[in-house]
C-alpha cells in the first residue's frame, strides 16, 4: 500500500540481464508514484494557499475595523506573575478549555487519541484530518526524508558521554538548521510565500526528529544500534528504533503518548518561545531548537520525570505494599511541610485531564498487574483526596505528567533524563505546524514592552 | 594590579633547591588574592541577597494589595501584531525611552559609552557601578574561567565546513550546558538560592562567550589560530583573538559596541525569549541559546549585515563616487516599490538613536577619509531627507544596525553572517544579569494563554 519511491539505477545495474525490464518496471512504477505524490503536495500548497489569504485578509480587516477594540486588561498580578492568563495571542491549531480540556481543531482529543501523528500533523496543518490518500502520500514523504545527515553520528559521539540527553538533541537539531530550505531560499523567495520552504522543512524534521531521539537514546546510553527498521508508519519505525524490537503494545502506546501532547495552543513556554524565535524568520531549526531549550526547564518538561522520581521515593518508603492511610498521610505532611504533590493540579484545566485518562486507560490493559502502575494509581486516588480535603486546589485531578512517565517505565524506557527529549519530538509536530501557519498567515515580529518597577510604582493610585 | 592567582605547586617543585622559598612566597601572594577573591564574592552575595529579598518582598506587597489593578489594556492589533507596545513585562536592568533611548540603570548609555563591559555587567547586576577594587576581582574572575572545555574544538571541527557561524556558536553554547552549576546543584539548591548558581554561570558565560566566538571565528574561516592573549581586559583580550593581533583602535571600537548593545529592556525577542526559558528553571545556557536562537532571524540580529549588503549593492551601482541627487532617488524608488531603507528606523525610538552617535563619532575618529565610511555617510543623511519628504516614518533616522556592521568590516572584520556572533556575545551581557536577577526576585513561569480566530470574532461589537 505505501510503496518506496527508490530511483536507484545503480541496483537495476547489479540485477544482471535482467535490469532493462527491472528497470523499466520500477520506472514506471516510481514515474506514477512521483506524479501522484507532486499532484498531492499541489493539492496541499493550493489549499494552504488558499486558507493563508483568506486568514491574511480577515486579520488585514479586523486590524482596519477594530484594531483599537480592548479585548482585554493586563493587570498588575501578571506583569509580575508570567503573563499568567493574559490573553494576548493567537492560535488556531488546539485549544485547553478549562472544562474540555485540550481540542485540535476544534476536535476533543478523546475523539482523536486512535489517529496517528501524521494523521494529527495534517490535521492541525490543513484543519482536516487526511483522507487515506492524503495520509499515504504524507507517510510516503516522511518515509523518504527519514535520513539524518551524515555529521550528526560523530557529532553525538564527539560530546562528553554524560551530557544531558536533551542537550545532545537540542545540540543535533540546532546543528541540522544547515539543511534548512527556509535559510537557504530567504534572499529569494518573496515574503508571502516563506511558508513553502518552512514546510519542506517541517516534512524533514518531522520526519527526522524521531530518528535522531532513537540515536541519542541508543547512543547515550550505550544501547547496541538499531538496523533501519524501514517502516512506513511513523510511530512503528519510531518505537522499533527506541526499543531495538517490534512491541505492539509500546507501539501503540506511543502513538497515543506522541498525539496527546503534539500540541497545547501556543502560550506554553515550548510553542511561545519557538514562536517568538519563528517571528524573527529564524527557521524552523532555530524556532523548534529555542522551544526544546524552555522544555529542558524543571518546571516545565522535566515535570514526568520529577513525578517517577517521586514515585520512586514511595516505593522505597512502602517496601511492604502500599498502605492507602499511611500514602494520605505522608501526601498530607507534604503539603503541610509547603510542597506540591508532583503531577497533579493544571495551569488552564479545572476538570481531569482527558490526555490523563486517553494514557492511563491504555495503560490499565497494558500493565493492570504491575506493582508500579498499581502505586501510581494508588497515589492518583489518594492525592485527590487529600487535595480536595486540602481545598485549595483548583484542580485536584493527577494531571498528564503523573501518567507519561510511568507508561514509558512499563515499556521499557526506563532513564528518566529521556523522557523531556519524547516529550519534545510529540510537541514538535505542533510547533511545527504552527511555524508554517506563521508563516504563511505573516505573523509579525513578537515584540512586547517591559516597565521598570519605578514605572510601576508610579501606577499605583495615590493613597 | 591584576596579578593571577595560580596555585601550581608543581612549577614550584621544578624550581629546584628554592623551592620552599618560591613556593611560599607564592602561596601567601596566593593567599592573600584568594582571600581578597573570596572577601568581595562574599560581599557581592550579601548586596544582592538584600536587593532581591526587598524586590521580592516589594512585589508581594504589590501583588497583594494591588494585583486586580489594570495597568493597561490588550488592543485587537496587539493580539495580531506580536504583543508590540504590550506592557506586559518587568524589567529593572535599562529601559528604553522613545525619546531618550536606552539607559542602563537609570544612566544614559551616552554616560557609560567610555565603560567596559565589566563595568556595564556588574551595573547591569548590582545597580551600582564598580569600584576599582570590584572591577579588578571581576576581570581577575573572568580571567580565571576563561579556557574553554576541552570537547568544544572538536566539536567546532566536526561540524560541516559551510555550517553557519552562528549555529556553531550557539550549538557550542548548548553543550556546554554540561557545566551548569545550577543544573548540577538545582536539586539539592533551595528556590531561594538557586542564582548563587546561575551567578556562577553567569561569570563562566560571560569570561567564555568571547573565547568561543572568536574560536568560531578563526576556525570557520580558516584563519591561523591565536596564541592565548593572557590579558586581564576582557575586551582587550576578545579584540586579539578574533584578529589575530594588537589593534587599540579595534579594541576601542570593540568596547563600544559591546558596551552599547549589552542590554535592550526585556521585550526584544533575544531577551524575551531567554527571559520565558530561563522561567522554566532551564539554566542560563539553555536560557542564552534560545535567545541566540531568535536572535539568528532575519529581521532581529542579521539587520546589520543586510544594511552592509545594502551598501555594498550601493557601492556597485555609483562605481564613480557617491551624487546624492541619484542616491536620493534610488532610496525614493525603494520606498515606492514598497521596500524599505534597511537601517533606518526604530520600534521604540523617535529620535535618532543614542548608540549610533556613539559608534558613529568612534568611526569618524578612526575612518574618516576611507570611502565605504563616506558612502554611509552620505546614505545616512539622504536617508533621512527621502524618509522626511516620504512623511511617514515615525522615526527618518539611521539606527543601530546601521554602523556597527561598518565598524566591523573597516575594522577587518569582513566576513558578514559572523556579525550576529558579536551581536549576540554583547546581548548575551545583559541576558546573564537579567537571568541571574530572575532566578534572585523568584519570577514565576511565563504563561500568557492564547485566543483562537472564532473566540476573537465572538468578541466583536455586534453590527
């Protein structure tokens, strides 16, 4: 179904007397695919076309019409506190209602969490999901830029061997932004049409960014490498290359990891900070590079890993099987004691996080026996409870943090510093999506103002 | 003055029969500088322990009792047009006035142009400006920390030939994150405490940065590399490395254009995107890479080398010298064709730009009579008048961006995509203190949320 497109007359030549017909086979063959997957990425630049200028001229006529319309206060709590709740941007790629939690497209998650990646990228790209055409030339495309250049091995084996696995990443994606078609077209290519080579590069880093995270994962930790496991389905060829075998069950496990967290709208420090780097036209190399530095941060994407090591910590304390009063009450001491129940609580939801319950449902057929996933559901219960008797909480629910770790455990993947490295390659595809939308829509440089804290204090009214 | 503290009992062994006495002597001169070393660290961290429990203590205050004050409104044009004029951020390090432009601490930049860097740092951190005896124990620490890990040669070399400079750079500021004090110590560090490790970063960064550029520099375009300065100035020793020599009037040069491009406010996108990583407790590497990621766009940190491409295309076309009747009407056929005059112009300012009378005065001295210098001249006066007649920029004069390439290449620095290098060592001066006085006042995670296209139509005046 999803034939490889390889023009490769050298092989037609080892194939003997045979190589005229070969040849001519594969040739023909390779001509119809060629043809259908350019008529497939005419289709998609058409329709991309199309939705930019229609977004193009609403943005132009709202801007004319009620550009000076407040929608809304910055009130001194956010100057202060992060911008925390400030609405002052725009994103169209998903959505995290505080009652419906995260939507793509306007499509829940939990209507979406079977779809694959592809399926996701598409959908948050184009705004509909791909029909199977669409997805094979897609999968297709990917499949054939899945290379890594050449520089990257010995770039991996030239770091220190205990650097930080997203370091060496970031390092390698940062370093691959030499490939990139946007930086080398820019002098060239008119302004409203950047967004065509930002695309190619977001095929080739979608693609890409999977094979390196199984490099580094396999490298850094000195795990024997892979053979190509070749495979059309990019999470089968992703889970293939980070366990070194074929595991359905992490296979399909992964797929539901990578698309419930591919996107968050865009004011998470990931998609902000590669946003704000986007709008300067730095390519999609630097944009993604500067999102995965504010991942690196240890209360943002090391948040899966703080949730095992405290996991961890319980398992030692409860070496005789978990006892639920003794588990509320060493909950409750902390936070009598001024800490946070790691992985519970969210910045936007007030409800449960339905991307927590997509994982731990999958979860649950996977690993229902295993003492790991039997605690972690314990202190899922018991932090409830002792968070809503607390009543502070405005949301006491274990959030998706408490959840990814502990399914990448089960499967395998058991050192915890990776973990933040697949949280980025599943944001990624957002991201991604959202520089060619960026792009393609003009998005103007990001360019706030700050005041001084004198500034400040001459706002305050005169008492 | 600024003798280095080396403690190497070692040489002292080779001294043969006097070594007791040598080794002595250098042990109490030793002793003596580490106590001194160690007597002014203990006081800059007992000035800023203060400054940063007051702030914090000023900003709960503010919080408290006035959090729900609004201190401005979020206009429809913001939300589409990158937040520009927002003020929705704190920042105490400079500001910059439409009127005055910038000013560090309080102080206008046209006071400090004669400052070092070191100077400008420790102003930048401490809001005071050092004394002797402060600068000579921070040249003496910065010249301490300077040598740079072993890996980043190799590194530098194994990276394709044609890779851009900008991207070695940055990609050898992301390994070296390896050595982050706070990264090592982040879990055993109380929250209050974590900037006496950013701190220690900070002044790694700042000693390094410079070493590394000129590195990049020498290596990527094939020039000799340079014997070890061994110089206290820091300038003075970054002026040597990138020529290969000694050259006061570079190193003059040098000093201001770092000195007047160490810190922009926090909304530049260099900043603002170290700024939100930073939030995330990713350390000061991660935090200087994002920045250095935005900062490699084209229309932020490459504008000085596009007003050089500019000028260079000026030069070929008036082959037989500058008539600015015909420059005039080239720059008239630009803005009529809908192109603009690159370095002209400002986001914030409304009079001509401070820092480029510095540079420019400083090129005058030293470049008078050479003809690129007289071109750009010429450009920068009917620049003006054509934006003056054209009526509709809010600010007709030359910017920044529009001397310091000039500088650069009469210096000898010719090769332009390196200019963002430099660029990018100076800003990063004003990043590290900002970054340090973040982690010092506890500034929360940056989180703005975002509006999708149909939330903000449901928000119009109903017609």
């Amino acid at each position: 179904m999803f034939g490889k497109s390889n023009i490769q007359p050298e092989t037609c030549h080892n194939a003997g007397t045979n190589w005229a017909i070969q040849y001519n086979s594969v040739s023909r063959r390779d001509c119809l695919l060629l043809a259908v997957g350019a008529l497939q990425m005419d289709l998609l630049h058409t329709r991309l076309e199309a939705q930019f200028r229609e977004t193009r001229e609403e943005i132009a006529g709202l801007i004319r019409d009620h550009g000076d319309l407040a929608i809304g206060s910055v009130h001194l709590a956010q100057l202060f506190g992060g911008m925390r709740g400030l609405r002052a941007l725009v994103c169209d790629t998903s959505t995290v209602d505080p009652e419906l939690g995260l939507a793509i497209r306007g499509l829940p998650i939990k209507q979406l969490h079977d779809r694959c990646p592809e399926e996701i990228f598409w959908l948050l790209l184009t705004s509909f999901l791909p029909d199977d055409r669409e997805l094979s030339f897609l999968r297709e495309r990917l499949h054939d830029l899945r290379t890594l250049p050449g520089y990257i091995a010995p770039l991996l084996d030239g770091m220190p061997a205990d650097t930080h696995p997203m370091t060496m990443f970031n390092a390698a994606v940062l370093t691959m932004q030499r490939e990139s078609h946007m930086a080398t077209r820019y002098r060239t290519l008119p302004r409203e049409l950047l967004w065509t080579a930002a695309l190619e590069d977001a095929l080739e880093m979608f693609a890409r960014l999977p094979v390196l995270a199984a490099e580094v994962y396999r490298r850094r930790y000195g795990l024997p490498t892979v053979e190509e496991p070749d495979e059309m389905d990019w999470t089968r060829d992703f889970a293939m290359r980070l366990l070194g075998r074929n595991d359905a069950g992490f296979e399909e496990l992964l797929r539901s990891y990578v698309v419930v967290q591919s996107d968050h709208e865009s004011g998470n420090v990931f998609a902000f900070s590669a946003h704000i780097t986007g709008s300067t036209h730095a390519d999609p190399y630097y944009a993604c590079s500067a999102g995965l530095n504010g991942l690196a941060g240890h209360i943002h994407g090391l948040a899966a890993q703080d949730f095992m090591r405290f996991l961890f910590d319980l398992q030692q304390d409860l070496p005789s099987g978990v006892d639920q009063a003794f588990l509320r009450q060493i909950l409750r001491d902390r936070l009598a004691s001024g800490r946070v129940i790691p992985g519970f609580g969210h910045a936007v939801l007030r409800l449960q996080d339905p991307r927590f319950e997509i994982l731990s449902s999958r979860a649950s057929a996977l690993f229902a026996g295993e003492p790991l996933f039997l605690l972690a559901r314990q202190v899922y219960q018991a932090g409830t409870q002792v968070l809503v008797e607390h009543g502070r909480a405005r949301n006491p629910y274990p959030n998706v943090d408490a959840i990814t770790g502990v399914v990448l455990n089960l499967s395998g993947i058991r050192e915890l510093e990776f973990y933040t490295v697949l949280f980025g390659v599943s944001l990624s595809i957002g991201m991604l999506a959202q520089y060619v939308i960026s792009r393609g829509i003009g998005s103007p440089i990001v360019r706030p103002r700050s005041l001084s804290l004198s500034e400040v204090r001459a706002m305050l009214p005169q008492s």
